[in-house]
C-alpha cells in the first residue's frame, strides 16, 4: 500500500524508463554484428540521442 500512495503523490510512472529498456534490447537483438562492447554502447548512445532530439 505504501508504494501506491507514493505513486499518487508523486505522480511518477516508469513508462520512460520502460521505453528506453526496450530500445536498447531491440538494439541488442539487432546489433549481432558489432564486435564489440564499445561498438554496441556507441549504438545505444547514438540513438537515444536521436530518439531525444525528435
């Protein structure tokens, strides 16, 4: 009950926090050919800066 009064006075929800979650797992899903690690972060950084800018 406690959490649900704090979401009320609040007035937050995690729908942001959700839809960047599932961008970066499509992006890994996608992202098969990068080779390495540093290669994928650069993807993920480059399209939420996209997706930020729109």
């Amino acid at each position: 009950m406690e959490g649900s009064q704090s979401l009320i006075v609040n007035v937050a929800t995690t729908g942001k926090v959700e839809a960047n979650n599932t961008t970066i797992k499509h992006i890994k899903r996608t992202a098969r050919g990068y080779c390495n690690q540093k290669n994928c972060i650069s993807v993920i950084t480059l399209r939420s800066a996209a997706r930020t800018a729109a």
